[in-house]
C-alpha cells in the first residue's frame, strides 16, 4: 500500500509544483485537487487501475450523491423514487453507468486471470478469488457473486475517496487558519522524516500530526451522522422503542457539545487530544466517533489515517498555505461535510 500511496503523493506533489511555477505561490482550490488525489489512491490500491480508469466513476458517483440528496426531499411522498420524473432517470443511468465501468474493470481481470498475467493482491483481486471459488463451488456459505463485488466496489469507492478528501480538505483549512499549529505539524514531520518519504515507522511516531487530524476530525467529521434500525423492541435512554424504528444519530452534535467537551468545544485546539482519544473529552472516548463504533465501525480507517499523514506529510515537507482571500467558510452536507464553496488557498513553495 505504501509505495502507490507515495506515487499518489508524488504526483500531488508535482502538479502544485507546476501550478506554483517560478513565481513559487499561486492560489488552488485544493478541494478538486484532494478529491483526485484520494481518488486516484483508492483505484490504485484497492483495484490496481489507474486514476483515469476511476476517475469517471467518482464524475458519477459525485452526481449520484447530490441528485440522491436532492431526491430525499420528497421521501414522504410515497413510492416517489420510481416515478418516471428526470431526476429518478439520471440516478438509474448513473446506477447503469457505474456498474457497466466496474463491470468491465472486472471482466479484464477475469481475462488477465484466466491468462496468468496478474499477481494483483488488491481488494479486487481478493473479491474475485471469493467470486471465482464460488463458481468453483468452494466456499459455499460465504461467497459472492459478481453482482455482489460490483456493489462491494462501489461502495469502496464512495467510503475510500470522498471521506478521506473531506478529512484533508479540511485539515488545510484548519492548518491555515491556524498558523502556529502548521509551523508545529511542519517541524514535527521534518524532524522525522526531513525530505525523505515518508515511510511506515515515521508514521506512526508522529504525534502532532494525529492530534490535529482527530481535532479536525471531531469538528469537521466527514460523515456527519449514522442511521440504524432496531430488529426487536428495545429500551434506549428510558424510551422503549419498538421494532422497525429508523435512528439518526448526528454524531457531528456529539463532537459538537459543550457538556461532553466543555466550554471551549467549537475551537481547535488539538491539544485536547495530546494524551490520547480516551482523556480528550469529559467523559472518555465514547462522544468521538468519526469512524462510527460496534459491528459496523469503519474498515477502512488505519487505510484513511495513514493516507491522511502521508499526504499532509508531503505536502508540509514542500509548501506552507493560508487562506485566499476568495475562500468562503461554509461546511456544507451532501452526504460527506463539504466545502460549498471549495477550498481556495494560497501556496508558497518552501
Ligand atoms: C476519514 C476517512 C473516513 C471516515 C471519517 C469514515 C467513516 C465511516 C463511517 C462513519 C462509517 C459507518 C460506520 C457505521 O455505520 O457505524 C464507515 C463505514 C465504512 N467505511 Fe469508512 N470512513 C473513512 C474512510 C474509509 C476508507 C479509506 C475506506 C476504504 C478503503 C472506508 C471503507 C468503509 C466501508 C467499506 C464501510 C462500511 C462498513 C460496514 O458497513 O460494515 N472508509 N466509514
């Protein structure tokens, strides 16, 4: 994982350089630009493709996600999500369109298997051997059927990109309208790692660097609620509830709250994280869930932490960055925490 993840970076990387130029600052919306750099993280990865092959799918998946929020308004009526009106078309030619380009990633696997010319261990490669000890008749209870990895793809890719772009968006923001905390996260990385790449035991001892991102993390979580569903009649806060009852829990509230974070809740201050998650908070690790809790708690999240440090690591080893004056402050949901009007910043090429 880590050499695709430092080839992702490097091309990061590049591309600001280029952007900066001789002049050596420039102004770049770094939401578009994360938002690729995720993309192309997840696709090389998780599927071995390149960024090329994705990045149609993330087009797609991005307009899915707006036209489903947009759909949501009208939930109430009943049964309106099959009326033949244009919004309910374009999902289904979306749905189509994704499935059809993972399909087809899929089938040139399957060609490459069938000819031995692949030794991907991706997740990709992972499902198919599910898919393919199915058809072989292996592996009976816990199979997968093709339609089962097209839809474990798709979920991967939404989980893998959208998520992690948000969480390092945000980070830069935060980072540049908090100066001290960049030049600090700047020192702590090139005290570990200087302008070597970062590699997998620097990681892991940068202590800064994991206090900010929890921090931004807390206020800004990607994913701004869960929703659950109780299978039988349950007793939850001295209200019983019965079966069949849909639950939001808006864990951006509990990041949010002065009782469980005290008084100082809306500021950044990862310094409330310096002696871990569990003595951050008033009442230990529980009100900070950015990556859900139980059976259902994010896979993916050591994925999303090291690609997180990795990418800020690189990008405070080559550039400092603050506000333009063109950025507006506006988290906005559509399905992930975004910035509504993107993330436009100034970098100074160090
Ligand atoms: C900052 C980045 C990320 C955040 C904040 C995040 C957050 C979450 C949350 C809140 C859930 C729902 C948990 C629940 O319902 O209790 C979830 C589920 C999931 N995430 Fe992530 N995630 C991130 C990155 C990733 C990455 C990089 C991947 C894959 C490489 C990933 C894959 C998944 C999958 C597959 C699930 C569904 C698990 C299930 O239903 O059992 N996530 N994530």
């Amino acid at each position: 994982m880590l050499p695709a993840l430092h080839a992702c970076c490097g091309e990061l990387i590049d591309r600001w350089d280029e952007l900066v130029g001789p002049g050596g600052s420039c102004e770049v919306d770094v939401w578009p630009e994360l938002q690729s750099f995720t993309g192309d993280v997840i696709s090389r990865t998780a599927f071995g493709s390149s960024y090329e092959v994705g990045r149609r799918i993330f087009q797609l998946q991005g307009e899915q996600a707006e036209l489903f929020i947009q759909s949501s308004r009208y939930m109430h009526i009943p049964g309106y999500r099959f009326l033949p009106v244009a919004r309910n078309k374009r999902m289904k030619e979306i749905d189509a369109e994704v499935r059809g380009i993972l399909r087809g990633i899929i089938e040139e696997r399957e060609k490459a298997i069938e000819k031995g010319t692949t030794d991907q261990e991706d997740l990709l490669g992972l499902l198919m051997e599910s898919d393919s000890n199915e058809r072989r008749g292996k592996s009976k209870n816990l199979r997968m059927t093709t339609e089962d990895v097209i839809q474990e793809c798709k979920l991967f890719y939404f989980a893998g990109q959208e998520t992690t772009s948000v969480l390092l968006t945000w980070t830069m923001v935060a980072l540049s309208m908090h100066p001290s905390w960049q030049v600090r996260a700047r020192e702590e990385v090139l005290e570990v790692f200087g302008q070597n790449k970062p590699d997998n035991d620097g990681l892991i001892r940068l202590k800064i660097v994991t206090m900010i991102l929890y921090e931004v993390l807390r206020l800004y979580p990607p994913v701004v609620l869960l929703t659950r569903r109780t299978y039988k009649v349950m007793e939850l806060g001295g209200i019983t509830l019965p079966e069949g009852v849909s639950l939001t829990l808006p864990l951006i509230f509990a990041h949010h709250d002065p009782e469980l974070w005290g008084e100082d809740a809306e500021e950044f201050k990862p310094e409330r994280f310096a002696e871990g998650v569990s003595k951050a908070s008033k009442c230990g690790a529980a009100p900070f869930f950015p990556f859900g809790w139980g059976p259902r708690i994010c896979i993916g999240q050591s994925f999303a932490m090291t690609e997180a440090k990795m990418g800020l690591s690189m990008i405070l080893q080559r550039f400092s960055f603050e506000l333009s004056p063109s950025y507006a402050h506006a988290p906005h949901t559509v399905i992930t925490l975004h910035p509504q009007h993107g993330a436009q910043l100034i970098l100074h090429k160090l």
